[in-house]
C-alpha cells in the first residue's frame, strides 16, 4: 500500500497586476483558531492536545485586553524599513515591550482556572514563578529558531502563545499600510519569520491566490504558486497528500532543496485556520518524514 500519493500540480498562474501582497490578520483571529480547533478535536487521534490549543487560543484572545500602551515602531522606522526592504517588527531587530511577559502571566492564570492537563498545570506553575531575565532568554531562544536541547520544551507553547498575542497586537495596530515587501521575499515583511504553512486563498480579490502565513504575528503575505519559496526554483515540485484523506492540505516538496512545506487549499474548506490545521495534519509531516523530506514551516504548538 502507497501512503503517499503525488498529486499533479495546476498551471502557474500569471499575478495580475493588482493584487493585495498583503492580507492582515483579524484582531480576533485567536477566538476564530479556537473554534476550529474545537471541531477538529471531534474524533481526532490528538482531541486533548487540540482542546488544549483551543483553551490557550482562547486565552491568548483574552490577553489583547492587556495591551494598552504599548510602544509601537515611530513612523520614521518604519519609513526606512520600508526603503531597505527591512521587517519593522524583526525577531531579532524588535525590541519587546516587557507587556509580553504580562499577556504570558495573564495567559497561564486564564489556564489554570480551567481545565488544565496535569503536564501542563506544572510547566504553567513554573511558568508564573520564573524571573522576567530568564523569561526573556527563552523568548530569545525561541525567536531566533535556536531548537537546541537548552530550550525548555513544555515552555514553548506558552511563550510562543503570550509572544502571538504580543505582535499580532502590533500588527494589527499598524495596519498593512505600514509594511512593504523584503529583500528576502520568503520571510514575513512584518517581523522577518520564516512561514509556518502556505494558504490558497478563496477571497473576492485574492481567489486562488497562493499566501505564506506567519507563525509569530499571522501576516500572511503573497508568494507565485508552484515554485520554491526557499530556493526559488520552479522545477522538481511535487504535491503529496495522504491517501483517503483531506484534499484541503498537501505537501508541497522541491526536488532542489529536499524540503516541504503545507499548503491549505481554502476552496476546499473554507473554515481552515492555517496554525489549528497545520497541528491537526500531523500525519502527513510524519509520512513525509519517513520519505527522507525535511518540513521547513515553523509552528510553536508542533514539538
Ligand atoms: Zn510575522
Ligand atoms: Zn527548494
């Protein structure tokens, strides 16, 4: 029996001119990613640890509250990032407000009053009597992809919630107006990450439309389909899905780089949040593994 079947690719589309590059978050795409993710729990191999990231969405949602004064990039900054195709809001550029570290705290007391797995009820504990500088070392860690075994793993999904909040906040607040695009196209013009899933869009305006989500502040930003995000071929792509399964999400592999990366198809189900159904497909990062094909998106909540 094949497990993995490879699916022939359409035709590369010709960007029309007047396309949206970008398509900004909503500032309630946290209670949105709950919802999802409580209806892919139903009968799914990994419900608790979606109900989980259902309740930390959730939380995550509760904590944009917590953000009032925060210090935002001056308008000069970001005038100058847009000229040198710079991301404004860089993992590595940005300095964090300290409010982070307040959603985080207001996240895992959200936690704990519900119902809260016995792992995760002990790592929140911990969470909330670590100190602010330790705190921010792991943050740091974090953001700048360093997935040595010094990073507390239990941690990860924490932070990386309390750090989502914090920049979709930002972003949201900018607007996309505030963004251009990079010198390094394949990273996220807001906060320069690299993509966790690319999404086909089903909009009025971007239908068909291929887009590169952003696991840390949820930009998504417009990338030609069929061709290698990471080393810009367009040869050697091919499309892998799992037999019987869904339709809605491939692999998209390059022969060149030996890499893949999801791609949602929204036409074929228009409820999909990229993050929720990125953890929910697990099963084909695992086929794709054994095929000796390394995942390339990033995604806090699939350690
Ligand atoms: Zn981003
Ligand atoms: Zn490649």
């Amino acid at each position: 029996m094949t497990k993995v079947n490879v699916i022939q690719p359409g035709t590369i589309e010709a960007p029309p001119g007047d396309i949206p590059f970008l398509l900004l978050p909503e500032r309630n795409t946290f209670q949105a990613r709950a919802s999802r993710l409580r209806a892919l729990a139903e009968g799914h191999a990994l419900a608790d640890y979606l109900r989980f990231l259902a309740a930390l969405a959730r939380a995550q949602h509760e904590s944009l509250s917590l953000f009032r004064r925060v210090l935002l990039p001056e308008a000069q900054e970001l005038e100058r990032c847009r000229e040198h195709g710079m991301p404004p809001l860089g993992t590595r550029g940005w300095v964090r407000d300290p409010v982070w570290r307040e959603a985080l705290r207001g996240i895992l007391t959200e936690l704990e009053a519900g119902t809260l797995p016995e792992a995760g009820r002990a790592t929140a504990a911990r969470l909330k009597d670590t100190d602010d500088a330790s705190l921010e070392r792991v943050a740091e860690t974090l953001l700048a992809g360093d997935y040595d075994e010094t990073l507390d793993r239990a941690a990860i999904p924490f932070i990386g919630a309390a750090l989502q909040a914090y920049w979709l906040h930002l972003v949201t607040t900018l607007g996309a107006g505030a963004f251009g695009r990079l010198e390094t196209p394949h990273l996220c013009p807001a906060c320069g990450s690299a993509p966790m899933v690319s999404v086909v869009s089903v909009g009025a305006s971007d239908h068909g439309l291929r887009y590169l989500t952003c696991p840390l502040c949820s930009m998504q930003w417009h990338a030609v389909r069929i061709k290698c995000v990471f080393c810009d071929t367009t040869k050697g792509i091919a499309y892998y899905g799992i037999e019987g399964g869904s339709a809605a999400v491939k692999a998209e592999s390059c022969e060149a780089c030996q890499g893949y990366l999801k791609i949602l198809y929204m036409e074929n189900d228009p409820n999909m949040d990229a993050l929720a159904d990125d953890v929910a497909s697990i099963a084909l990062d695992v086929l794709m593994a054994d095929s000796g094909i390394t995942r390339r998106g990033t995604n806090f909540f699939l350690f």
